[in-house]
C-alpha cells in the first residue's frame, strides 16, 4: 500500500512540474471580436495584379461579426453562401436585388428572358440562393483538374474609380467604341462558364455609404453571347436609385 502510494505520489509531482514549466494558454478572444471562420479561402491573387494592390490592407468584412468591407473578395460570397454572415446585412431596402437571366439556348424557340428586382425578405433570399449557387458551380468545375471552370473571381478596379463606360451600348453607326455609358462604381464577382450555352454568373456590387458594399444583383447570360449586348439592360436597371420604395 505504501508503494502504490509513493508512485502515485511520484506521478502527482511529475505532472504539476510539467504543468508548471508550461507557458499558460492564452485567454479566447472576446466573442465580438472572433473571426469569421470561412470554409472557401480567398482565391489567392498574384503580388503583381492591380487587384492585389486594391485589397491591400482593406477591411474585407471577414474580420469581426461587424466589420464593414471597404473591399469585396471571394470569401465574402463564400461567406454569405454558408449562412456565416446574413444575407440581408448587404441589401438595401430601398433598391432590393437585380435578378437578370439571359439564357436562351439552342432550341428553335428561345427560352425568355428574366428580369425581376426582388423587394424586402425576398431580396436577401434570392441573394443567398445566388451566392450558393456560385460556390456549387465553383466545386462542380474543379472536379475535373485538367480543365477548371467556373471558378469565382471578384475584381475592386471600379468600386473606388468609376468605370467611364459603365452600360456602354455597341456603336449602332458601327464604330469600335461603345456609346452611351454612366460613369459608376461597382466591383463584380464573376464565375464564367467552359463555353458556348454555358452560365456565366456575374454579381454585382456598389459602394454604400452603412455597409460598406450592397449588393445590386446578378446578371446571368448565355456562353455565346456578345457581353456588351447583354449588359447595358442589366446596368439601366442597377442605375435605378429607390426602385423598392413604395
């Protein structure tokens, strides 16, 4: 008994001097100020990119539950996509969301287009949905290694310069300019698809003075289609300011 005791003992002092050469853990951060653990990371940008040099330093709006993005990156979408931050946070009631898609595929009758602005609840809803749906595109398209499409890159070179060409129609008079464009601020996510009648997904985002970014929608066109054809629609509707007030 005496020896079962003594190696006990022995086994005692053992561990309370390892306990005590060991560097106490340090105390959790405070919950409010916990980041936003994001599944997708960002999708990493070259040093020499413009696009690197545009989030360098900006708030993304990952950092705490609170944080207000000065710039819009891959792991926001990704983000918003999970659940992790609520969709509504970057709506505004007054514009609602832009739900465009051109899609009129190969059949002798075309499939029409759909051009909705989603008020209240259904705004925030229908932005989620779309947000998931370019991380699920995103996954599909890195399946196969040899050939990866899809992926979901976001660009900021507009949303502190405004695009001069914002909108802007192909020249009717056949000109190589285009004409008719708004100077506006915006940065966009795009998922493009593997080719012809493929989605490519575009999702648009404005400067907002309270959350940092709004979104305005997402345009969903044909693989195919000329771009400048099917965007000036999309970008008179985004220019609309208070569409959703009664």
């Amino acid at each position: 008994m005496r020896q079962v005791w003594f190696v006990a003992a022995t086994v005692a002092a053992l561990c309370g001097c390892k306990k005590k050469d060991e560097a106490p853990a340090p105390p959790p951060p405070p919950a409010d100020a916990a980041p936003i653990a994001v599944d997708a990371p960002p999708i990493a940008v070259d040093a020499g990119d413009p696009e690197a040099a545009a989030r360098q330093g900006k708030r993304t709006g990952l950092g705490t539950p609170d944080e207000v993005p000065e710039v819009v990156v891959e792991a926001l979408v990704a983000a918003i996509a999970a659940g992790k931050l609520p969709a509504a946070r970057f709506v505004d009631p007054a514009e609602g969301y832009l739900e465009h898609i051109i899609m009129p595929g190969a059949m002798e009758k075309p499939d029409p287009d759909v051009i909705k602005r989603h008020c209240g609840a259904k705004a925030a809803a229908r932005f989620a949905d779309d947000a998931r749906t370019l991380l699920r595109e995103q996954a599909e398209g890195t399946k196969d290694p040899a050939y990866v499409d899809h992926e979901l890159i976001c660009s900021n070179d507009f949303l502190a310069t405004a695009d001069p060409a914002f909108g802007a129609r192909p020249d009717p008079a056949g000109g190589d300019a285009p004409v008719g464009g708004t100077p506006w601020r915006y940065a966009l996510c795009r998922s493009g698809g593997a080719g012809e009648y493929d989605a490519n997904y575009e999702l648009l985002f404005a400067p907002d003075a309270t959350r940092g970014v709004r979104v305005v929608g997402m345009l969903t066109w044909e693989g195919g289609m000329n771009p400048a054809a099917v965007w000036p629609d999309f970008a008179r509707d985004a220019l609309k300011v208070g569409a959703c007030k009664k």
